[in-house]
C-alpha cells in the first residue's frame, strides 16, 4: 500500500529524478528543492500516526475496512489531532462513514457498528 504514491512527484515523475524534481516540480512550487526520496507509504503513515509522530492526517478515497489492519487505522486516527477528509460520500449518502467526529463509533457506518 502506498500513501498519495509517495514516490511520485505530480504528473507520474519519479521523484528520484533531479530535472523533475529541481526544473519542473521545485520551479512551480517556488521552492529551492525538493527531497530526491519517496514520502511515507499508507502503512508507514498510520504507524507513525499511531505512535503519535503526526499532528494531522488527510484522508481520500480509503475505508479503514480495506485496510491490512482496520483496527490499527482506527487507532492511528483516534490518535491524530487533525483530520481533514476529502470524501464526498457523507454527503451522498447518510450511512457513508464520515471522519468529521472524534468519536471511534461515528466512523464506522451501521452496518459495521
């Protein structure tokens, strides 16, 4: 599992590519450089979550449920002072899990309560 594919700058350019990285990416960003190694993959992401090395997370397109460990997720999130979630899904339909609550058992929808 890969968080955002974190060895992809924008557009699918390697981000261990010096040109993508310093000429096209760096240069649009306004920023000087960028880090020639991959970020965090998803797993990597909730551990450190879980062991309270994150302040926030940002959540899209993934149910907790489709993950290798669903329960460690949960508590990574639980963990996290920060969420902010893309999901569309609460909107479209009341029984999609939502992020918005602090609370463990809103996140999980009635089927899985």
């Amino acid at each position: 599992m890969r968080g955002a594919m974190p060895g992809l700058l924008p557009i699918g350019r390697w981000v261990g590519d010096p040109k993508a990285r310093a000429a096209e990416v760096a240069l649009d960003w306004n920023k000087a450089a960028l880090p020639a190694t991959p970020g965090r993959s998803t797993s990597a992401m909730l551990a450190a979550a879980e062991n309270g090395e994150l302040g926030a997370l940002i959540i899209a397109g993934v149910d907790p449920a489709d993950l290798p460990d669903p329960a460690g997720a949960l508590r990574a999130l639980d963990r996290t002072p920060f969420i902010v979630s893309l999901e569309l899904r609460a909107a479209l339909s009341p029984t999609a899990p939502t992020w918005s609550s602090r609370s463990p058992r809103s996140r999980r929808s009635p089927a899985r309560s």
